[in-house]
C-alpha cells in the first residue's frame, strides 16, 4: 500500500510539473466553474499569477458569446454527462485589447461515481486592438477650423469654404493641413470622419455644426 500511494505521489507530481509546462492556458475547475488550479500560460492570459485565479469563477474571468451555451453545459453536468464541452468567450487581455476564442470544459473523476472536475483549456482565436485615445488638447480645434470641418462635411469646396470664411483658398488648404497632420487623416472624407469622433462636430444635426462653446 505505501508503495501505491508513492507512486501516485510521484506520478501526481509529474503532471503537475507537466500542466505547469505547457504553453496552452489550461485550468482545473469544479463542477460548478471555480478554478482549483491554473497554470502560468492561463494566469497569464489574466494579468495575474496561477495562485491569484484559485476561487475565480471562470466565466468572470472569460465571457461566454452566448448564455446559452452554458446553461446548456450546466444542465448536462448536472445529469452526469461526460461529454466534452465548448463555449466561445471573450476577454480583455491584460495590454487592453479585447480577445476572443474557445473554451474546451472536459468532465474528470477517478471514478464515474465521483463529481467531477473540469479541465478547462483555452484557445486564443484573435484579438482586437483598442483605438489609442486622442491626447489631451488633440479634439481642440479653433472656430476657423471647425467652421471649415463643418462646412467640408456638408459638401462644400475649397472655394466655397474660402468664401464662407473670409480666408483665401491656400488658409483653407493650410488649416485642413493641420488638421490632418494632428489626427493622422489621410483624406478629407477620414478627416470628417473624425471630426464627428472627437466631438468637433454635433452628430445627427444637418447642416453639420460644431458645438457651442463652453
């Protein structure tokens, strides 16, 4: 008996050497989603270390698309069904971006009668990269400027911004200038566009206008 339970320590000792090893995020959890264990490659998906997750719910830490797929696996849990189970989830990396790809929840016990555990292994499907926000003072644009952002946004030439602020064609020309340097616009079409963005211009409100001043 003393030699059986050695070598279950031994080779217990060994997988957890092994689930600490490998690249994929991976998790130990109870039936009812509660981490028990969680290896660096999943602690780290988390901006945290492994002992930090222990008695996390999983599904805070991970977004399921759909409930429904999880009151779907919940159920079957609860009938004892050993399947394996799926869920696609989202979440926010620790650098900001959001996310997204599949959790694999597999029912695991010594034996059919006991409750099971669920190792939970993750799959990093993609990200998306949050837009970088404006620099303080970047959406602070004079009353020149924003008439002309206004007056582009109607459909109005050059020309006709010109004379609609008393400027010469080539003031006109050196404001939108500036402007599309300070915003990184490559056209005047993406320069609108971002004038509605920052707030320069009133969304929903035909002829485009700025904003009153504060």
């Amino acid at each position: 008996m003393d030699q059986a339970r050695q070598e279950a320590v031994t080779w217990r000792n060994r997988a957890l050497l092994l689930f600490d090893r490998v690249a994929m995020p991976v998790a130990v959890c109870d039936v009812y989603g509660a981490v028990l264990l969680a290896n660096p490659a999943m602690a780290a998906e988390c901006g945290t270390t492994p002992g930090r997750l222990r008695g996390r719910d999983v599904l805070d830490l991970f977004s399921p698309r759909e409930a429904t797929q999880v009151e779907r696996i919940a159920q079957a849990l609860r009938l004892r069904h050993r399947s394996r189970y799926q869920v696609s989830v989202r979440w926010r990396a620790p650098g900001g971006a959001e996310r997204y790809g599949e959790l694999t929840a597999d029912p695991v016990s010594d034996t059919v009668e006991d409750t099971p555990a669920l190792l939970v292994m993750l799959r990093v499907a993609g990200e998306r990269t949050p837009s970088p926000a404006p620099p303080a003072g970047h959406a602070r644009v004079t009353p020149v400027e924003a008439r002309i952002l206004a007056l582009l946004a109607a459909g109005a030439t050059t020309a006709r911004a010109a004379r609609e602020t008393g400027l010469t064609t080539d003031g006109v020309t050196y404001h939108l200038r500036r402007l599309s340097s300070r915003w990184h616009a490559t056209n005047r079409t993406e320069l609108v566009a971002r004038a509605y963005a920052l707030g320069v211009l009133t969304p929903g409100v035909w002829p485009p206008e700025a904003p009153a001043a504060e």
